[in-house]
C-alpha cells in the first residue's frame, strides 16, 4: 500500500512530467519520430541492463564519456562514466537486488522523462550507514539528455526522504 508521502511524490512527479512537456518542447531540437522511439528504447535498455541487472560493462555503450548526473536533492553532480561507474557499483552493492520499474516515459527532442519505481534490500552500506536489511520502495524521475545516440546528461530526482524513513524502519508504504 502507498504511503501518505509516496503518494505525494507520485502525484508531484506526474505534474512534473506534464508540466515540463512544454518546456521540453520549446527547449529541444526538433527530432523524428523514429529517432524518439530510438532514444527512449535507449534509456529503457539502460534501464534494464545498467540498474536491474547490474551489467557495469553496457555503462560505456549507452552513456557519453563525459556525462554529467545532476543529483538534485542535495545538488551534487558526478562527472564522467567512471565516476558513474563506481557510483553505480556502490549502490548495487547497498542494494544488490535493485530494481527499477518505468512508469511513464516521454520523449521530445533529445530529452527523455521518465517516472520510475525503484525497489531493493539495504544488504551493505549506504552513504555511510550500515545495511539494515529492510526492503524500500520509492519514486523517482529523471530527465536525461541524449547526444549521438548516448545519454549526456541526467537530472536525477528520488523520493530521498521516503528512502531514508523506509531505511530507518518508519515507513510510509
């Protein structure tokens, strides 16, 4: 069952995405048709190979050498796909069992939006807490920048507080 706050953060980010539709729009390169299909099959193939399956190796085919991730709760950013790289493997590390379900995904120019639902059990360190072995459920959005046929640049935006309550047993799924 959602939580009071999950769903907030849905209804928050299905605003988000339709609001920004029109941003997106007057702000990216016009583009085909079959060339938003190839961008968003993109990122759903990342997706699937990079996060749900942990295949580290794909990160060099689907993502620009100097990617940038901008972290948007805390306002950090990763910069080039070995830095993602160990980021990733990291994160798989707290959460082996990490899965990440799209829930809607919009294309325009070379942006791609996405709204996802991301599961996994704390099995090993997190942000320098230790693992506590509980299994969290969030929502997440992400806005991500393709160039030549790779992803260039993410805006990344998690459900941060949900995953933190959930992670110190006060729920709100």
């Amino acid at each position: 069952m959602i939580g009071v706050h999950s769903r907030r953060f849905a209804r928050l980010v299905v605003a988000s995405l339709v609001a920004v539709t029109p941003v997106i729009t007057g702000c990216s390169k016009p583009i085909s048709e079959s060339a938003l299909e190839a961008n968003k099959s993109l990122v759903r193939s990342m997706n699937d190979q990079v996060w749900n399956q942990g295949n580290l190796d794909v990160i060099d085919e689907v993502y620009a050498p100097d990617f940038v991730r901008h972290f948007l709760p805390d306002g950090s950013v990763l910069r080039g796909i070995d830095s993602f790289r160990e980021h990733v493997r990291q994160h798989r590390e707290a959460f082996p069992d990490w899965k990440e379900e799209i829930q809607q995904i919009v294309a325009e120019g070379d942006l791609v939006v996405l709204h996802f639902v991301s599961t996994g059990t704390n099995a090993g360190s997190w942000r320098g807490s230790p693992a506590t072995g509980r299994k969290i459920r969030i929502h997440e959005m992400s806005i991500l920048r393709i160039e030549d046929g790779k992803i260039a640049e993410q805006w990344l935006l998690p459900s941060i507080f949900s995953m933190q309550q959930q992670l110190a047993g006060a729920t709100d799924e």
